[in-house]
C-alpha cells in the first residue's frame, strides 16, 4: 500500500507535467500534443493571401465584405506626399503615417524594454525585424473603390500633449475616393493608454452608398525576442464576445487554415497579444461586427509575414450630401487588470491566466491587495503563499500527520517486505494488517496535497503575467522580480529548499522509487535557473512553509523528525 501512494504521487506528478509541456505546446502556437481540439471543416470567412507585387483587388469575406490587402497598392494615385510622425502624451509616444492615417509605431514612455535599460517598451512597429500596425478604412461590396489604409490623407492637430491638456487630436482627412471622403480623428489621452477614433464618412456622390468600415490589426508571426525555453506565454491574436468568451486564434491555425472562431456578434473586440502588453480594436456594444483572421503578403523580407484581425461593420446606407459617424477605441498598452476592466468588458481577458481563470483572477485581487497594505510585490507574494499555507493548514495537517504515521511504521513494513518477499500475497495481507492495527491511511497523504495542486499552478499563472511585477524591486540584488536572479541566489536556495523536503519524507522501500525521489526534484530545480525571481521566491516560501509546517505535525505526534539521504548503490 505504501507503494501504491508513491505510486499515485508520481502518476500525479507525471500528469501535472503532461499538462504543463501541453499548454507550452499551444503557447508557442503548435498543435496540442496530447489532447488536441477538434478541428473544424474549414475556415471561417477566411481571405486569401494577398500579393504584394501588384495592385490586388479586395478579398471579400463571408457576407461579401471586401477587406484591402494590407500593401495593395490605391486605384488613384496619391496627390499628396507620405509622412510619418511622432505625436507624444505622458504615456505614449505614436508613430502615425499619413498613408491611410495608421498608427506605425506605440513606445510606451513608461515600460523600460527588458532587454536594454535604456529604451522604452515598443509594442506596434514598421522595421525590418518586426511588422505590427494598427489600420482602419472602408470597403464595399461592389462599385467605386473608397477611402483604404492605403490612401494618402492630410492631417492636422497638435503633436505633443501640453501642461494643463488633458487630451489631444490629431485628424486625417482623405480625398475624395469615389466620391466618399474619410475623416479620422484620434483622440489621445493623459495617463491613458486607450486612444478614442472617431471616423467619419462623407458621400459626396451622386448616389447612395453602402459602405463598410474595417478595422484591423496587422503583425508578423515571430514569436518575442528573448524568450525562455522553460516556460512560454501566448503570442498571436485573440477576440472576445459576450456569447463566446475569450478565444485566442493561433498563428498555426490561421496559417493552416483551420481557425475557429464565431463569424459575427454585436459586441466584442479582436486583440493581437503577447506577454504582457497587448492592442485592441473594440466598437460600441450594439453595433454590428464580422471578424475576420487571415494571413496576408505584405511584401516584408520577414520569415512569418503577417497576419490580420480584423472587425467589419456595416454602416448601412448613405444618402448622397449625408455623412455617417461610428466611434471605436483602439487599446494599445500594458495588462493592466484593473485598467482594462474599465475600459471594455472582457478586456482584461487579454491577460490570459489559462483553464483556471476562475481560481486565478481571486488569487491576483488577493495579492493586488496584499501590495496595498505593503508597497512590496515581493513581500506581497510571501504574504500571499502564506495566506495560501493558512487556508490549506488543515489539508496539510492531514497529508503531514499521514506522512509521519507513516515513517513511523516504516521499519516494520521493511522488515516484512524483506521477510515475505518470496511470498507477495501473504506479504499484502499482513501489511494491510499493520496499516488496521495502527490506524493508518496510506492514501491520507494525497487527497490533501491534490486538491491544492489547481490553487498553486493558478497562482503561478498569476505571477508570470502581471505586467504589474515587471521591473518591480524586492531587496537588495533583485530588481526585477520579472527577471531571473542575476546572481542565482533564489534557485540555489529553491534547490536546496526541495533537497531537504525530499530529504524530510519517509524513504519508498523500493530502491527505484527512492533514487526518483531525488533525481526529479533536482531535475525540476534546474528549470528554476531561467524563472522570473518572483516565481522563484514563490516557490521557495511554499518550500520553507511545508518545511516548518511538516517539522511541527512530526514532533507534535512523536516521530522525531530525520533526513533520509539517497542510496543510489
């Protein structure tokens, strides 16, 4: 029976691993390994590649929305010349190119990159390591081509949000373009990171018109620079409906053409997202949608290039000498749970906590709070694992008071296991004896520590995508709990710290069992060297907890604690 508990305890560890390499797997847009989804028959609304060579006429989606190609060239020639330029509030700094009025470039004035200390995070880019734009124009379904993101337009408005402004404009007008003229205005504001555009289309035809409005954005298919082997957040688009929830659609499956996702909704938003930062593209609850994912040639000498969400909504007819006015919010800027909140329902989704949202989201509130009592994120996360130990003291009482039932009649289960060897049916028989006579649950010690399992690995979710402990200090050598030690001093002391844990519980009988007992807590402890120092801090204060906590239960029940070392002879 003791067997069978190590049994069921590595069969546990082994299955949490299983999971662990299959949500890396999807993370870094493969396929799931072990428990794939359906795939659908085909997909949906999805346009063809278009080519950058030579004009391409729109591609249409299902309802016969026509969406540009994201570097097809415009039908008029531009009558006035292309410009990029920067416009800068107390948050962001924009890159905008008059060539469709698209926003080429986001540097957040208050994100330091990971990488070099002395530049700011950039999110949306034009270079020739990166493609990332945020873009919006308008399409119909037959007749004159209209305004696109590729017609040059005028702008005016300031450049630099002043002292005492609290926001700024910036609006581009299109030239006539079939007779419609396009009007963007984008409205930046202080200490914010969504950016209001307002759109206004002018027909000044003579016949009515029926166009659509998209909005998209466009990014290659790399994954982020300096990302870790051991451990992998999700990178590609993403889009929330009320009736769907959050849904991320993988570059794979984009490029495959096997994406699934709902084809159209009157609320939501479609998003591109990576660790920690994320942009969205969100229209008003009420008004008419399509989403569309596709991939597209955009000319870019980049390897994986490139890919658009993109949101279409009909504007219904236009009159000739009328105008139609539709307000949508471009979000470019950190994960900020508490920020996103307020600016669309479900944004927050965007800072993606996996299957166990439900247990995930609490557990940040928890710990949000926890630093506004304390003013320290790593102090926050030591109070929290030991709130954590506080809740789940009694399960730990019970998985501790088994172990040292155990170890306390181990030497006899031994001296019987080396007795009946040659006999194993007599040897279980006298075995479950003992475990009657002296009371003992040689499953007691599972039960307890499994139900705790979803609690720790949400929690670990938790810290590895709050933007809010990026570049956040703890003491002395730690900076950055985001970071890993630069001295290795956290996963040397996590290493040690599971060494004497393993060392604290009952030897298995079985020679094979007990060398795994050694070989895979060091083997899972080398992962730790390339962790963020906040989750190995975690780690570490969960380890010095179930420490103390298992050295009290033992001495409390007489089982003077010892150190069972390995034998690997």
């Amino acid at each position: 029976m003791n067997d069978i508990r190590r049994t069921i305890l590595w069969v546990v560890f082994g299955f949490s691993m299983v999971l662990l390499w299959d949500q890396w797997q999807v993370y870094n847009g493969h396929q799931a390994t072990f428990f794939p989804r359906a795939t659908p028959a085909a997909d949906k609304a999805a346009v063809p590649t278009a080519s950058a060579a030579t004009p391409t006429p729109a591609t249409t989606g299902a309802t016969g929305s026509a969406v540009p190609a994201t570097t097809a060239a415009h039908a008029a020639t531009p009558a006035l010349p292309k410009e990029r330029f920067e416009v800068s509030t107390d948050t962001l700094k924009l890159t905008f190119d008059t060539e469709g009025g698209s926003v080429v470039r986001t540097e957040f004035l208050k994100h330091v990159d990971d990488h070099d200390k002395t530049r700011n995070v950039v999110l949306l880019e034009d270079s020739a390591a990166h493609v990332y734009q945020a873009q919006t124009g308008l399409v119909q379904t037959a007749g004159a081509g209209l305004p696109t993101h590729k017609t040059v337009m005028q702008v005016s408005g300031d450049r630099v949000l002043k002292e005492g402004q609290d926001s700024l404009s910036i609006q581009f007008t299109s030239p006539e373009v079939g007779g419609v003229k396009l009007v963007k205005t984008y409205t930046l504001h202080r200490g914010s990171y969504a950016v209001d555009v307002q759109q206004d289309v002018v027909n000044a035809s003579g016949a009515p018109i029926a166009p659509q409005l998209y909005l998209q954005l466009v990014r290659d298919g790399n994954p982020l620079e300096g990302g870790s082997s051991f451990y992998s957040t999700y990178t590609g688009p993403a889009l929330y409906t009320e009736d769907s929830k959050y849904r991320k659609v993988d570059f794979s499956d984009i490029k495959k053409k096997k994406a699934d996702y709902p084809a159209q909704a009157d609320n939501g938003y479609v998003a591109m997202v990576q660790h920690y930062f994320a942009s969205a593209w969100i229209l008003p609850k009420g008004v008419q949608r399509e989403f569309h994912f596709d991939g597209v040639d955009i000319g870019s000498t980049l390897a994986d290039c490139c890919y658009r969400a993109t949101m279409v909504s009909p504007l219904g007819a236009i009159e000739p000498g009328q105008s139609k006015q539709i307000k949508a919010t471009l979000f470019m800027g950190p994960q900020d749970e508490k920020m996103l909140e307020g600016i669309a329902t479900g944004l927050e989704l965007v800072k993606d906590y996996g299957h166990l949202t439900i247990i995930a989201k609490p557990l940040y509130w928890l710990l949000d709070k926890l630093h506004g009592f304390i003013g320290n994120w790593g102090w926050s996360i030591v109070a929290l694992v030991l709130l954590l130990k506080i809740a789940f003291y009694w399960f730990n009482a019970k998985a501790y008071a088994s172990m040292a039932k155990m170890k306390a009649i181990n030497p006899r289960i031994m001296e019987l296991r080396e007795r009946l060897k040659d006999k194993p049916q007599q040897m279980q028989q006298e075995m479950v004896k003992i475990y009657r006579e002296e009371k003992v649950n040689p499953m007691g010690g599972c039960l307890p520590i499994v139900i705790q399992i979803p609690v720790f690995i949400a929690l670990y979710s938790v810290l590895l995508s709050s933007v809010e402990i990026r570049n956040a200090p703890w003491i002395l050598w730690v900076t950055d709990l985001s970071a890993k030690d630069p001295y290795f001093i956290l996963p040397v002391i996590m290493t040690l710290s599971t060494l004497l844990q393993t060392a604290l519980n009952p030897a298995p009988p079985d020679p094979l069992q007990a060398k795994m007992m050694w070989i895979m807590p060091l083997a899972f402890s080398v992962m730790f060297f390339a962790f963020p120092a906040g989750l190995v801090l975690y780690w570490i204060t969960n380890n010095i907890l179930s420490i103390a906590q298992q050295w009290i239960i033992n001495t409390r029940m007489g089982v003077p604690p010892q150190f069972n070392l390995p034998k690997f002879k």
